[in-house]
C-alpha cells in the first residue's frame, strides 16, 4: 500500500487578506481584492486593474520579520509571510524544520526588482553592482531566502511551470514524502506582480479591464493578483508520532503537458482531463466521489472552454459544484495552485463551497454552470483542484477529508 | 493620399517580412485566412502583426475577440487600416 500523505497546517497572504483568517473572511463576505494598481509602478495604472495586496514592501519586511533593506525583494517577502504562518499552524519546532525539505514554486522570482534598476544597468557611466540584481532573477534565490530564515537545511527545491507551478510544488513534495525522502516537506509558490508579468498578459490580450468572470459566456480575459501560500506535508508515521491532527489528507495528484501551444490549451482539454481523470485513479476514487472542484477557471476565453469541456468530458452529465476562486485574488500565478490549495482545505474544514462571482450567462458551447452563491454546512469528503499553465502544463490535486 | 490598393501591397510586404514568411509566400492572397492550418502560423504570431499595425499605422488593438476579426486575412486588415489608421 502506498504511504499516506497529510497537511498538518498552511498560510495564506493575498490581496483579499494578509494571512489564513482574514482570507476566509474575505471569502464569506465575497470581499475581492480587485481594483486600481497603487503601488506596482505602471504606466497602465489608470487602465489595467489587478488584485494588488495593498501593503508597501517595508510593511511587508515588518510582518516577514525581516528589517527593511536587507535585500528580500517582493515575492520573497510574500512567501516568506505565508511560509511562517504555516509553520505556526502546523507547531513545527526548530528542529522539526532542521530535517524538513522544502519546494517553492516562482515564475517572477525578482524580476519586478530588476525591472527597477534596468535602465540603470544598462547605463555604464553609472557604474551599478549588477550581479547584486542580477541574483534575484533566478528563480530559486527566493526559496534559499526562506530556508535560511526557517533554517531548513536539509533539502531545498524551485519549481517554474508556468501557473502550475505550485500545484507541482505540492505534488513533488508530496512524492518525496512517499518515497521515504523526508517526512515533512513545506510546499507552496509565491510571486509579486511586475511589470513584464503585467505587459506580458496585456500584449496577449488575456487582462480583462473589468471585474474578471470566469466560465461566463461575455468573459474577456483574467486579472492578475500577487500573492503566496504554503502547505506543509507530513507522512503517516509523523503524524503518528506527533499524535497531531491533520487538516486533510492529498489523496492523489497528476502533472502532465500537453504539448499543444505556448501560450493555449488545447480546445478539447486533452491535459486537463487527463490530470484530473488520474489524480483521480492515484487516489483510488471514481469520477462520482467528487464533491466539489476548484476549477483554474481563469476567465479567458480559451481556458474557460477547454477546462469546461474537459469537466463535461469527465463527469457527463453530472458534473459536480465547481466555481473558480480567481475573482478574489485575481490569478496570482505560481501561487495560484496553492492558495486555491489552502482555499479547498478551508472548504472542507468548515463545510463551505465558495461562490464564482461574476458568473451570469453560460458559455453557449457548453452546459455547465458555477455554483453562484456561497454554500454553507456542505459535507466534502473528495475535492478536486486544477492548475494548468502556459506552455501545456496541467496539474491537478485531490484533497480528502480525515 | 495612399490608394487601397497600394496599402493592401505595402501590408503585404511588411506582413511577409514581420512573419518571415519571404520562403514560403512571394504574394500573399488577400482573400486567405492567415492564421490557422492553411498557414501553420497561431495567435503568437498574431501579436508580431498587432504590434506591426501599432507602429506603423498607429491602431490599437485590445480585445482578442476584435483581434481575430481585423486579423483574419489580408483584405480585413487592410480595410480596417484604411478605416482607422492615425499616421
């Protein structure tokens, strides 16, 4: 029998909320974190609206523990806010961390700190320290960040897939704990917004200037958000041992890429049903015991319809309540797998489906609609959370209850 | 004042350039669709010929939607250049 792997406690930062708490709270008072740009700077600030978690970088080093100017850029900030709230709700001790590995996911690492100095560097007569920049360019200098704060030594690893970078984060953790590597792993992303994250989106003509609206037929494109979450994994044994209740337990997991196009998905949702079909099968479950899915669900045109039709394709006829959680937090990139990740354990800790906002028409090609309003005393034993990416990446997670 | 006609084959020549299409089109049939299996070229090569129209003709285009029909052959860029084109 395969070894069983738990989450025994995560943390949360996002536009709709600064820790675990507040984003629950956002999230039964439908509370989004959409609105104008105030501290990215941009020349689209005036008509590019994202979810922006309004706290300046020296507020951030103030909640992170960390004093202002000791060269953390954003998205380590970020993470290293979430990452130490999940090492508090889960009591891990010093020592615990000595001997737990850790897998963070990226897309931006420090390039909206490079964007910054650009000009700069490249103006010889200036004479700036480059390699000093150049560093938080790559992905993993954020992650060797906060293994130094926590003090992991043990194992360290950076994921880049695109938007289904977290979620193969977790999975990868998740893989080590059952091949025996480690017993505990802390696995989520993190990434701040920047300019070539919000330039990129706008050249494909993916941002929606409006309130983002997922799986609607008048959908026209996402909203970008910052942000970072953190699970932390422990095997049975652990838990055994430490005689802690676990949260929830990731039942199975699937990553694949669908090699259909750079920046689309497939049409007919080749990647993302076949994630999520053995996600399914590694847990041992039937498309029927899904209760709820927390769908990608970005809010442009090409996702909403290929994960919609993958949905139809895996479930006929009875597909189960769904929405997408992105018109809160916007899509926060490599963190989105594990912010939704954290979005679906509070889900099945106090029996709530959160509502798709936004959602009015169906898309004319398919018979599916979100669940719209907010579902309370909803038992979820199996749910489903998908993350796909450009370049083809698909992933999908499946949470149980304990 | 610039003819439709000399507009269509001034497009023409900077869409063959802009997509490095020169060994595989010497012409290009206004009437064909130019994105998709007849030409293997996608919708990042699209974003090469927003980015053309921008800074030639000074026209923004920001809606996919919008995008796939000015983009959809020769003739319908043309027309919309001529329509809406700043400089």
């Amino acid at each position: 029998m395969n070894p069983r792997v738990f989450i025994t406690g995560y943390g949360v930062i996002t536009a709709i909320g600064k820790d675990g708490p507040e984003n629950l709270a956002s999230l039964l008072d439908q509370r989004c974190g959409f609105g104008k740009l105030d501290i990215l700077e941009t020349v689209h600030r005036d008509t590019l609206p994202a979810c922006e978690i309004k706290l300046h970088d020296h507020e951030l080093c103030n909640l992170a523990g960390v004093s202002d100017g000791a060269g953390f850029t954003r998205t380590a900030l970020l993470g290293l806010i979430a990452v130490r709230e999940a090492v508090r709700s889960s009591a891990l001790s010093p020592e615990d961390l000595r001997h737990a590995g850790m897998i963070s996911a990226t897309t931006t690492g420090g390039i909206r700190e490079f964007e910054r100095r650009f000009r700069d560097v490249q103006d010889l007569a200036k004479n700036v320290a480059f390699p000093a920049y150049l560093d938080t360019a790559d992905p993993g200098e954020h992650t060797e960040r906060l293994a130094d704060v926590l003090g992991i030594r043990n194992y360290i690893g950076t994921i880049s897939t695109a938007c289904s970078s977290s979620a193969n984060a977790i999975l990868t953790g998740a893989r080590l704990i059952r091949h025996g590597v480690f017993e505990r792993v802390i696995c989520g992303g993190t990434d701040a917004l920047s300019r070539m994250t919000l330039n990129g989106f706008h050249s494909l003509l993916i941002l929606d200037k409006d309130h983002c609206r997922p799986f609607d037929e008048n959908r026209r494109g996402l909203n970008l958000g910052e942000g970072a979450a953190y699970l932390v994994l422990e095997s049975e044994a652990s838990l055994a041992r430490s005689g802690k209740n676990a949260v929830a337990e990731l039942r199975g997991y699937a990553n694949l890429n669908e090699a259909f196009h750079q920046t689309a998905p497939s049409p007919e949702g080749t990647g993302a049903l076949r994630a999520m079909r053995e996600a399914l099968q590694r847990g041992g479950l039937t498309p029927e015991a899904v209760d709820y899915i927390n769908a990608h669900g970005t809010g442009t045109e090409n996702n909403d319809l290929s994960e919609g039709t993958a949905l139809q394709s895996l479930f006929g006829e009875r597909v189960p309540p769904f929405s997408s959680t992105k018109p809160y937090t916007g899509h926060v990139m490599a963190a989105a797998g594990s912010v939704e990740a954290v979005f679906c354990l509070m889900a099945i800790e106090n029996g709530l489906i959160f509502p798709n906002i936004n959602f009015r028409e169906p898309m004319k090609e398919l018979g599916i609609r979100p669940v719209t309003e907010l579902k309370r005393g909803v038992s979820l034993t199996h749910i489903l959370s998908n993350s796909f990416g450009f370049g083809g990446g698909t992933a999908s997670l499946l949470f149980s209850k304990c | 004042m610039q003819t439709i006609e000399e507009l269509t084959d001034q497009l023409k020549a900077q869409i063959i350039e802009c997509l490095h299409l020169e060994e595989v089109y010497e012409d290009l049939d206004v009437d064909m669709p130019l994105f998709g299996e007849e030409t293997g070229l996608d919708s990042i090569d699209a974003l090469e010929v927003v980015v053309l129209l921008e800074k030639n003709y000074g026209i923004k285009i920001e809606d996919a939607k919008v995008a796939r029909k000015i983009l959809y052959n020769v003739r319908t860029i043309a027309e919309h250049v001529e329509a809406n084109r700043a400089k």
